[in-house]
C-alpha cells in the first residue's frame, strides 16, 4: 500500500474562510493539494501558494502535516497606503 500524507488546504475571501483536510499519497505537490481540497471553484484564477506562510512553488512537496495556504491578489500596494497616510500627516 502506498504511504499517505495528510495535509490541510485554506483559502480565505474577506467574507469567508475554508480551512480542509486533505490526504495525499507521499509525494504530492502543493498543487496537488489545491486541487484535492475542492476550493479552486472559489478562487478565479490558480493563487500563489505557501506553506506555513512561506511562499512557495506549485511543484513544491509536501510534508505530513503541512499547511498548504492560497494567497488572494493585494487589493492595493502597502507602501502606497504608507506613502498617502505620510502626506496626509503633512
């Protein structure tokens, strides 16, 4: 029998967050992983992932126990933000 991993896949919108458990066969990529968990259908285009909060490649592998994490666009540019609040205080 082939060894398994089991892993967790989250997805957050501003509105709701999925957070699933997803077992693998030993090997399997973060890509894989997004694909398994059923949470593409909330998401328009393929994410950028990471794991554990580090970014990551799709073809990264996984270990048991991982977190598998996609990453939304940034809706603005933080410096932006920073840069528009500093010349406010002016």
């Amino acid at each position: 029998m082939a060894e398994r991993i089991v892993v967790e896949v989250s997805y957050a919108l501003p509105q709701r967050q999925w957070l699933v458990r997803v077992e693998l066969a030993a090997g399997s990529t973060a890509e894989q992983a997004w694909q398994a968990s059923g949470l593409a259908e909330h998401a328009p285009d393929p994410p950028d992932l990471g794991i554990h909060g580090l970014a990551c490649t799709a073809g990264t592998p996984l270990r048991e126990g991982d977190r598998v994490e996609a990453y939304r666009p940034l809706v603005f540019d933080p410096k932006e933000s920073r840069r528009r609040r500093a010349v406010k205080r002016i």
